[in-house]
C-alpha cells in the first residue's frame, strides 16, 4: 500500500502435503493480504508473516482465527495491543456437526420403525404376530426418543444462532454481558440434553467465553458513537434493515426474497423519520456494521479456491506459484454475489481498475515488480512478449490497451531461425 491502511486479519493455515502455507485475508474484499510458504507454524514463523504486513503499510485493528497455537501467540506478540477474536465458526462447529450426526440417527430410527412394521403385517401366525409387535413396539420408542432429541438440539442450535447475531430483531445491538448470559443458559440446556456426549465439546467453549464475546463490546461502542449522528428510532430502524441484508447473503432464494422485502420496509421506515437523504447514514450504519466481524469463515472460502491450485501441482509448491494465485484472486472480478463485478483489490483500495487480471499480470511482468498496476501506459519498448503462434488471438474487447506483440508469422519465421541454427 502506498500509505498506511488500516484492517482487520483473517489468518488461516493450508498446507500442501507437508508444508504450510500462512494466509491472511482482509474480510470487507476478500483481498489476500500476504500468502507465504513457510517451513513451519511456530509464533516466530507467524510473527515474521505479521511484521511484513507491517512493512506493506498495514495496521491491524484485530484478528479473528481459530486457535492455533503458533498463530495466536505470533500475533499477540506482533500486535499486542489489538483485538483477537475466537472464530465463532470454529468454537460452535462441533455442535452442528453433533446434530447431523443425531438428524441421521433420527433418520436410521425412522427406517427400523418402518421396517418393524413391515415385518408386523407379514406375520402369520400368533406367536409371531406377538413377536413382531414387541420389536415393533421397542423401534417406535427408539424412533421417538431419536426424532425428540433432535428436535430438541436442534431448537437449542436456532435460539444460539439468535444469540449471536449482533442485533435484535427489533434493532437493539446485543450487549456483551446479556450475549454471555444467553449463551451460559444455551449451553446448560444442551448439556442436559446428553452430558456424555456433550461434555467434550461444551468444555471448550465455557472457556472460551470471553474472547466469543468480543464482537459484542464492539458493537455496544459502535451503537454509542452512531447515536451522536442520528436519532435512535431511524439508527435502529437502519441495524434492522442491515440485519435483513446481512442474512439475506446465506439464504435460498425464497428466504432471500423475503429479507430483502424486509430490508426495503425498514429502509423505508427510517427514510420517513428523516427529513434529509438517508443513504449517507445508510451507509456510514451498514459499513459499521459489516466491520465487526465475529468468524473466519471467509478465509476458509479463500482456502477452498487455493486448494484446487495445490492438488493439481502434485505438493511442487513455490511462493511464486503463490504470488501468482494471489494476483489472480486480487485482480479478477466477482461474477455473483455482493460484490459482483469489483475485484478485491478494487474494493480494497477504492480505485477501479483499468484493464483485465491477465493484461494486468502482463504489464506487471513485462515493467518489473517495482510497477504498480494501476500505473501510468507502459512504454512499447518494454513489451516484447512474444504471442503463441498456434494460439487464436485474443478478442481486442478484452483489453483496453493497443497490441504491441510482433506478428504470429514473424515469431514463426524467428523460431524456425532458431531451430536451424540448433541443427
């Protein structure tokens, strides 16, 4: 960066047989910040990583990860005096992955009950009627036990997911002393549910409370400092049209349908309490809202499009095949989604860029690292790549820019020289 800019992290470990590769993202454009291979995961390795976002001109307000040991410890020792937050993705994943585990069981009961009064209906004779109506009798049981439990774990999942949300449905922001008296409540219940199974993963997260909490304080600090700008009815009115907006991006399409009537109502509502233009606040409310952030799920999705990279390089990793992901992530624009076509280097540092992610990576290799690429028209005599002779051209609408490549037929001529002069 040309100059200081402030972010939030998103860290993250991938690793690629047995090398780890460190990645941090910006989450508000998903622009990878910095992406190294290194030789190990230790707090000195994550350290280094962190001091050379220092160096690119990066100041960090916080970091949400999961917690690996060298990461954390690395950042608290690079940024002591930022935030860290627990990644709620990852505290209450074993939840969710304990209710599917009971969903197919509910489901397995439903199929034995099915099965045993199948069996029922065939008997024939009194004594096997009378066996079969036992077994049938024991599934049924099963079957309610198994669909109860679920039922109940999975009411108990809906009300945490409610709690940690940053708003209310009426508008309120959630305070980090009420979020931290719902969740102890949530998790005595889920406990009583299934101690044995519970247990393990319920430990963790009552010691983890305090850094889950976090956000919460944040948007408790945020509310205050928006209430010196407006009045408190249209501010609420505008966390509730956010709320809709903020859930309407993990939604079907019916669901979706449904937010976005609702984000309109309560836009609408807050544009008759005011009598100026209410997309400044708008804006200034959602963004405030979009920087408080409580998971590191978006590095995960950054992940999931390296990987492919990893698996059909068969472990022969170098960071310049990581420089070079990269750039493309950075520099390619989004086709879907909200924040569909911008890239993340566009929504990153708010300047439009002016050519294509491969005409871009051209100029970049042609001029030397040293170039920006959103520098000024290179100089033609810089640019002596060489095009593909049995590669078609290229449409000119792809590319803002002039062709300054030598003609296929000239490289022909010119690689045929070169093969006589090897003979």
């Amino acid at each position: 960066m040309t100059s200081q800019t402030v972010v939030f992290y998103l860290s993250d470990e991938i690793f690629a047989i047995q090398a780890p590769i460190l990645v941090t993202i910006e989450p508000q454009s998903t622009t990878i910040l910095h992406i190294e291979l290194a030789t190990d995961r230790s707090a000195s390795t994550w350290k280094a990583h962190f001091d050379t976002l220092k160096d690119h001109h990066f100041h960090s307000l916080g970091m949400a990860s999961d917690r690996g040991i060298g990461l954390v410890a690395g950042y608290r020792e690079a940024c002591p005096e930022a935030l860290w937050v627990g990644d709620h993705f990852h505290e209450f994943r074993g939840l969710f992955a304990m209710r599917l585990q009971w969903e197919k069981k509910a489901y397995s009961a439903i199929a034995k009950e099915d099965e045993a009064i199948r069996k029922f209906h065939h008997a024939k004779s009194e004594s096997n009627l009378n066996k079969r109506l036992t077994q049938y009798e024991q599934a049924h049981q099963a079957c309610e036990h198994a669909m109860t439990r679920y039922d109940q774990l999975d009411m108990l999942l809906q009300l945490l997911q409610e709690a940690l949300q940053l708003c209310t449905p009426q508008g309120k922001p959630r305070t980090k002393a009420g979020v931290r008296s719902e969740l102890t409540m949530l998790l005595h219940l889920l406990e009583e549910l299934d101690s044995g199974a519970m247990g393990t993963i319920l430990t963790p997260i009552r010691a983890h409370l305090d850094d889950i909490v976090v956000p919460y304080e944040q948007a408790e600090m945020m509310y205050a400092q928006l209430l010196e700008r407006m009045p408190q009815q249209v501010l609420d009115a505008l966390m509730v049209a956010w709320h809709h907006e903020h859930l309407s991006h993990q939604c079907l399409a019916k669901q979706k349908r449904y937010h976005h009537r609702e984000r309109q109502q309560w836009l609408d509502v807050a544009d008759g309490l005011l009598e100026q233009d209410i997309e400044p606040l708008q804006t200034l409310v959602f963004d405030q809202l979009d920087s408080i952030i409580r998971a590191s799920s978006l590095v995960e999705m950054v992940n999931g499009l390296i990987r492919p990279y990893l698996h059909s390089c068969k472990g022969h990793v170098t960071q310049e095949m990581l420089n070079l992901i990269m750039f493309y992530h950075n520099h390619h624009r989004y086709k879907s989604g909200k924040r569909k076509g911008k890239a993340p280097i566009e929504l990153l540092t708010s300047q439009a860029l002016q050519s294509d992610w491969v005409d871009l990576l051209l100029r970049q290799v042609a001029e030397g690292p040293q170039v920006a690429c959103g520098a000024a028209e290179p100089s033609r005599a810089s640019l002596e790549l060489l095009p593909n002779p049995f590669e078609r051209p290229r449409p000119a609408q792809m590319s803002s820019e002039p062709a300054f490549a030598k003609p296929a037929a000239n490289v022909g001529n010119a690689s045929t020289r070169q093969r006589g002069k090897a003979a």
